[in-house]
C-alpha cells in the first residue's frame, strides 16, 4: 500500500466511477497477495502523506455509489485488510492470512482497523487479533460481517459473478462504519484486558494503545474514534520502542537477502529431516521440525541417550501444554513426528541430516565420514557446529557443496536466531534451500561466513571481555557480581 498502489487504486475508481458501463468495481491483487499493507520504508517520508493517503482512499472507495467488491485470494495484512474494511463486500479464499499485525511494529492500525474490525467480527475476537498481531485464516471469521462470501475456489472470478448478483438484486452497498458493537459487558472486558495485557508489555507501550483505541470505537461515533486512533498512531510513530521495532522489522529482511545468487536458482526438497545426537541441542532442533509439522529422524548411538533425550522432549512439550501455549492434541501429533534409530543406516533417504553432536572437531569429522557414505545424493549435510571450521568438517567428505552450517541456538525449540554458515564450497541450491527451511520452522537466519565464533559467539566474547576489563579496572564489586565474574571467565577459558 505504498504511495504507487495507493494513487494507481484511486486513479482507477475514478475511471469506473465516470465509466457508465461499469456498474460495479472488482478490487484484487496478484498473485497470492491481496495486500501486505502499508509500506513502512515510506513513514516519515513526503509519500507517508502524500494523497491519496490510506485513510482518503479508504474514504474514496467506501463513500463510491457503484458497489466495490474486494477479491481476497492471498495474505491480507495491516493497511490492506483495512481497504478491504471499506469495501461495500468482500470474499475471501477460506485459507487466506488476515491479520492487523501493527503492534508488532510498536504502532497500532491508523486507518481505522481498530474501529472498523469490531464492528465486523465483535470485541473480543477483534481485540485479541489487534493486541497480538496475529494472523487467522479467514475461515475461522466465517459468520462475521467481515466477509460475505468464502471459497475454496479462486475469488477473482466469484467476486465478479458475485458484482453481478449485486447489481441485478440492487443490492445497497453495506459499510462497516455503520455497524454498531453490541457487547453488553464490554467495559468489563475492556478492564480485564487492560489489566492482563499490561502486565505481560511492560516497556511495550503499543498494545494497550491498542486497546484504548479499540474502546474509543465501543464508547464513541465512528468518526470520534477514528480521530483518537490517528491520534494515538501518531503518538506511537514517535516512541523508541517503534523506531526500534522497525529497524529490526528491516534487519531481518536484510539479513535474509543473500547477495550474488540467481533469483531463478532452483531449490531442493527437503521432506524428510534427520538429527544426529539426542541431547540438549539434538532434541530442540527436532523440535523445531517438529513443530512444523516434519517427521524427524532422531539417530544416537546409545539407547540411554534416546531415552534421556526423548524425556526431556515429552517433558518440554508437557510443559507447554501446561503454560497454555499448546494444545494436549498438537503435543502429541509433534511427539508422533519424532522417531529414534541407532543406525545410519536408518537415515540414508533423508533430505537433510543436522549433526548436533560434541563441539570436538574429530567428533564432528568422525561423524561426516558416516554421513558421505550412508547419505543420498543430494541430501544436505549440515553441522550445528558454534565455532568449529566449516571447511575441514567440509573436507572430510566427497561432496562439500552439499554441506553447510545451521547453528542453533539453546533451547534450540525457543531461540529465532539461525545462524547459517556458508562454507567455501557450499552450493548456492544448499543455502536457498536452508534459508527457506529456516522460514518454515519460525526461526530468523543470517547467513554468516567461515569464521572464529561466526556472528553470535564472536559478539558475546566481546562482551565478556569488556566486562572482564571493566571488572580489572573498577573497585571491588558486589558478591553477586564477582560470582557472575568467576562463572562467566569459566566459560571464557572453556571456550
């Protein structure tokens, strides 16, 4: 929804509005994108405001006499799902992402996502949609107000059969702003909200904005609310937390652009997943497979180290069950995707094999020899290795270009980062392909070259260091602090 989208939207409702033989307007996107919203390179910028700004479009299509259908076939996020808001209908594909996901940039929506989204799909569901930034597919808002019709087909073609009902039934065109939100304990919900949410964002001022937009659209005409969302949106663009979310919304991005690669190079498949080593680290990184819905291979040549290794899998997702942040269901059917073996043998047909074995370079080695002879063709070979050489490790088998560094982080099922190391002979289909897989299992990858500690550990040795001299330079410090002192040049010397 940058400024280019913005005025080329405008520019062609004015043309269907001065067209007397069109009688309806058909608004979709390409491809498997409805919209990803606002373009955020553009905030602050003259293109921010420039008119049609998002809100003035949204006022253009809504205020339209011939009725203005959005064709929802893909993603529909933020600035996006708000034009869609002011549409007169919508239909969506029932597996299209719907989302406001604003907070998670430290703002909230500024083009009346909090006050049109109530009324469409009522309080709560809309405020936990808000405040968490979480997409839903758009079968789960079946029923609402938000879509008149869903399909398992392709919505371009429905929604122009759909116009044309429309305008032969005279339909009147229907505008969300009209709605009223009938929740009798609103107020009420309203405080607990505000109670549980600022508990869990301290430092993140974002999300009880948030709702206090959302209750401006309860308590308040639809224009009074959309003038306090403005306000607050505006509030919020200011704030460090915001500024700072967005520069790590663009790092990532950044990061994830790999630089002299062939748009077009084909990728590999990767179907079948297997980890070599059970322990601490084996057993969150086939969780992360897991999780994503991937068997995984477990292989350990040591029946105890299964057995320990599988506990603490079942123990972990046990856990999560308790917390609330997995269903009982969901935990099992992650537990049936892991399978443990003791042969390589076993493993021969995976399409990636994750070693995850003692940071010793003739461990690693030993293993890598195994791997060239039982692997297939093809299959990708990759080292969780935190500081080893790639290269050597590389060396030891006859197809180095299929070999390639994926270090996690512990507890390897929780931590985003992934660092994943280029060797010198890794194959440009290799590394596309983990960084792709990266996306898949939820985490965030760089891609780091051959070198000591790679990114992670080489920033933490310097800040070990620097507190080391500080600890050298200043008077004696508190107890707690000198323990910290002496556990954390324990791990200096280890490392």
């Amino acid at each position: 929804m940058g400024y280019e989208t913005r005025n080329g939207v405008a520019t062609g409702i004015d043309r269907a509005v001065a067209d007397p033989e069109v009688r309806a307007i058909v608004i979709t996107g390409a491809g498997r994108m409805f919209s990803a919203g606002a373009d955020i390179r553009e905030f602050n910028t003259p293109k921010s405001n420039a008119e049609p700004a998002l809100n003035s479009l949204i006022r253009i299509i809504e205020s339209t006499e011939k009725p203005v259908i959005a064709a929802i076939g893909g993603a529909c996020m933020g600035g996006g799902l708000e034009l869609a808001m002011g549409c007169h209908f919508r239909i969506a594909a029932k597996t299209a992402p719907i989302a406001l996901p604003e907070v998670k940039l430290g703002l909230l929506p500024g083009a009346g996502g909090t006050q049109r989204l109530p009324r469409a799909i009522g309080l709560e569901a809309s405020l936990n949609m808000i405040v968490s930034g979480a997409q839903v597919q758009a079968s789960r808002l079946a029923g609402t107000a938000l879509f008149d019709q869903l399909t398992d087909g392709d919505p371009p073609p429905e929604a122009l059969a759909f116009a044309r009902q429309v305008v032969a039934e005279n339909r009147p065109r229907k505008r969300l702003r009209d709605l009223t939100i009938a929740d009798p304990n609103a107020e009420a919900f309203l405080q607990f909200a505000r109670n549980t949410v600022g508990a869990v964002s301290k430092g993140y001022p974002a999300p009880l904005k948030c709702i206090e937009a959302i209750a401006a659209a309860v308590a308040k005409p639809f224009d009074e609310g959309m003038r306090v969302e403005r306000e607050l949106f505006t509030q919020l663009m200011q704030t460090p937390e915001s500024r700072a979310l967005r520069h790590a919304f663009f790092a990532e991005r950044t990061a994830a652009r790999i630089p002299g690669i062939a748009e077009n190079t084909p990728e590999r498949t990767v179907g079948r997943v297997a980890i070599i080593g059970a322990g601490t680290m084996g057993g969150g990184i086939a969780m992360s497979f897991a999780n994503a819905g991937l068997p995984v291979t477990i292989l350990d040549t040591k029946q105890e180290a299964i057995d320990k290794g599988f506990a603490t899998i079942r123990r972990n997702y046990e856990a999560s069950v308790k917390r609330g942040k997995l269903g009982p269901a969901a935990a099992e059917r992650a537990m049936a995707l892991l399978s443990p073996v003791q042969s390589y043998d076993e493993i021969a047909g995976s399409d990636l094999v994750i070693e995850a074995v003692f940071e010793d370079m003739e461990v690693k080695q030993d293993v890598f020899r195994k791997l060239d002879r039982v692997a297939k063709a093809g299959a990708i070979l990759a080292t969780n290795t935190s500081t080893l050489d790639l290269n050597k490790i590389a060396a030891i088998t006859g197809r180095p270009q299929d070999v390639i560094g994926t270090h996690f982080f512990s507890p390897a099922n929780v931590m985003k980062l992934l660092e994943v190391v280029r060797g010198a002979k890794t194959a440009d289909d290799v590394l596309l392909t983990v960084m792709r897989v990266a996306k898949t299992i939820g985490k965030t990858a760089v891609v780091s070259g051959v070198c000591d500690g790679f990114i992670g550990n080489r920033m933490v040795e310097q800040y070990l260091r620097q507190a080391l001299f500080w600890l050298g330079e200043a008077p004696p410090p508190h107890r707690s602090i000198r323990r910290w002192s002496a556990s954390a040049w324990q791990w200096v010397r280890s490392a």
